[in-house]
C-alpha cells in the first residue's frame, strides 16, 4: 500500500502513466482527495529500494510565454 507523500491518504490512486525508466518501473498516480501528483518508483528485482517522488509545483505564469 503506497501513501500521498502530500497528505497521507492511503488508499486507491487515479493512475496517470506508467513506464519503464532503467531497471525501475515508474507509476505516475494523483491522489483523490488532495489532487496532487506523485510518482512511485518501483524495482521490481526487490534489490533496491521503492521509493516516491514529490513532483515540483509549477508556476502558471512561466508557461505563458
């Protein structure tokens, strides 16, 4: 069971987009009751460790160029 490293919910994830980057699998999820977005690191040879990401907050204002 994986946790919103944002707001702690656990539970079940709208799942936004998988792939495969090394030897991770990497599933980018939204949590349901914040809305923010997080990614999960997976090895699945178990010899390193899973992890999750915090996404960085974009400024909307840097995108209207």
């Amino acid at each position: 069971m994986i946790k919103c490293p944002y707001c702690d919910y656990e539970g079940e994830y709208r799942p936004i987009k998988t792939w495969k980057y090394s030897w991770w699998n990497v599933y980018f999820y939204e949590c349901p009751r914040c809305g923010r977005r997080f990614r999960y690191q997976i090895d699945p040879t178990g010899k390193k460790k899973n992890f999750i990401m915090k996404l960085g907050v974009r400024n909307k204002s840097s995108r209207k160029k």
